[in-house]
C-alpha cells in the first residue's frame, strides 16, 4: 500500500484527481467535466480546471473539444 501512495505522492494527484480518473473508469466512456463531477461527487469546474493537469500529466486524453478519456496510464493509476 505504500508503494502506491508513493507512486500517487509522485505523480502530484490529490484526492479530487483520483476520484476525476475513478469516475473516467466507472463511466467506461469519453466525458465531458460535468458528466465526470456528477459520477465523481465533484463540482464541474473544478473537474474542468483540473482536466489539464492529468492530460499533462498523460494520464487522460482530450479526444475533442471538452470531452476526455483515460489513457493506458490513467488506467493504472486507478489500480493503486
């Protein structure tokens, strides 16, 4: 358990990233920020504020204007 939190501390997610990138892999579909704050308890624009930071990061995929997908990387990041 404490190599995954490391690994999270490393990556610099709080806890509203992982839960964005936990509702990403629940929805199973492209989002938008909203459809993400909904199944994730979280404000959309916070969602929205912080889609750039895990798109950076390579851990979710804007696949068009506004809406976004995680990566592989997101992927495994929600297993930790």
């Amino acid at each position: 358990m404490a190599c995954a939190a490391g690994a999270s501390r490393r990556r610099g997610l709080d806890e509203e990233d992982k839960a964005i990138l936990r509702a990403l892999k629940e929805l199973g579909k492209p989002a938008r920020p909203k459809e993400i704050a909904e199944k994730a308890g979280l404000n959309a624009r916070s969602v929205a504020a912080k889609m750039r930071k895990l798109v950076n990061l390579g851990l979710v995929e804007r696949v068009e204007e506004g809406v976004y997908k995680l990566t592989e990387e997101g992927e495994k990041a929600t297993e930790q």
